[in-house]
C-alpha cells in the first residue's frame, strides 16, 4: 500500500482517478486496519471538510478493497470507542497533538 497519510489531497484524487478498475485486497485485516488509521490521523480526517472527507473514503476503498458501507462502519465504530474514552480510539481520530493539547 502507499503511505497515503503524507500525500497531498490532489495526489489523493489523482490516485483514486487513475487506478479505477483496479482493486487491491489485504488478506492481513489487522496491518489493513492499522494501515486505515494511519491514513486518517495523517489526513487528519476529522478536521477536512465532507468532499476531502469523501476523496479519503474513496482512496481507503480503493487501495483496501473494502466497499463504502465497511469504511464507514469502521470510523463509526471507532467513534463509540473514542466517546468510551479508549485513548488508542483518541489518538486515531483526532491525532496525539489534539488529544495532548486538549
């Protein structure tokens, strides 16, 4: 997979565009999910607004092979744990600084 965190929202769009018709699975499901994680707490998902929100959906879908209801079934689970206070849900979603500073 590709270290989508530190790419650029453009080179996000130009990914997902250029690899239509290519699907990429993981047989791995926990290196699949920590690699998702890595994805929005580097894209800092919370804080992008819904279309930058949805490219990065789009992207996850693509490089994972997971279809659109799995990734938002994911996040929304990982917001019941983050509203549980499970600190590893915290720093997903809302990045270490946010969580350090907050």
């Amino acid at each position: 997979m590709y270290a989508a965190e530190t790419l650029s929202l453009e080179s996000i769009a130009w990914l997902v565009a250029a690899s239509d018709g290519i699907r990429f699975e993981s047989q791995d499901h926990g290196l699949l999910y920590k690699w998702v994680e890595q994805v929005l707490v580097g894209q800092e998902y919370r804080q992008l607004g819904k279309a930058a929100r949805g490219l990065v959906r789009r992207s996850i879908e693509k490089m994972t092979g997971l279809i659109r209801f799995e990734v938002t079934r994911l996040i929304e689970h990982l917001d019941i744990f983050v509203e549980a206070g499970w600190p590893a849900a915290l720093r997903f979603l809302y990045g270490l600084s946010d969580v350090v500073r907050g």
